[in-house]
C-alpha cells in the first residue's frame, strides 16, 4: 500500500514538471517587448489585414486597449473562419526586430461570448 502510494506521487510529479517545463509564456503586446524566446501573443487584431504571397500581415493590440501596446505579426497558415478585424486571437512565434514572426498553422481565434460565466438566475 505505502509503495502504491509512493509511486502515484512519483507519476504525479513526473506529469507535472512535464507539463510545466512544456509551457510557453503568454504575453500581450503592451508586454512582448520583454519576452524572450517562443511566447504565445494574445491581442486584439486591428486592421487593414494585408494579405500577400500567402502570408497575412496585421497588427494586434491589448484586449481592452488599457494599454497603447501595439505589435505587428507576420502569420501564413490557415486561419480559422472568425478570424479578421476586431476579433481577440492567440499565437505562437517570436518577436524578431519589433515584429512577431507567428509560427505556422498556430493562430487561432478566441470568442469572449462563449467563455464568460454563466447568468445566476435568482429566484427571489
């Protein structure tokens, strides 16, 4: 029993620190100019969306706009029928002189609607 026990904690530490080590920093644009290496941007899309040679290029700016953060992505790939101005999108890539270069294929849209809590009907 006790080494049941042992080795459960040992797989649950194994998955976690596997898990976590895998992670990859999410940052606004207000925010990447600090980050280092692959990080996830999560922004607004803001126009004109320049399409061109299969590559779309964009500007993408804090959701809210609390803050005047504002960096341009240069994405190719598929993009997901809600993507264009105005929608809150995430995606993966580096920022390589002032400009975040997405990684393929990795964009991908975020309908605020569909994950805010749900309505508490009060019967009183």
């Amino acid at each position: 029993m006790i080494a049941l026990s042992v080795a459960a904690a040992l797989a649950i530490f194994v998955l976690y620190t596997a898990l976590a080590g895998a992670s990859v920093a999410q940052v606004t644009p207000s925010t990447i100019r600090t980050a280092k290496g692959s990080v996830l941007l999560v922004g607004k899309v803001v126009g004109p969306i320049q399409v061109a040679n299969g590559r779309r290029r964009f500007q993408v700016k804090d959701i809210g706009d609390t803050k005047p953060g504002r960096v341009l992505v240069d994405y190719s790939g598929s993009v997901p029928d809600l993507f264009g101005t105005g929608k809150d999108i995430s995606v993966n890539g580096t920022l390589r002189h002032g400009e975040f270069v997405a990684a393929k294929g990795s964009l991908i849209t975020k309908c605020p609607d569909h994950y805010a809590p749900a309505k508490s009907s009060s019967n009183a």
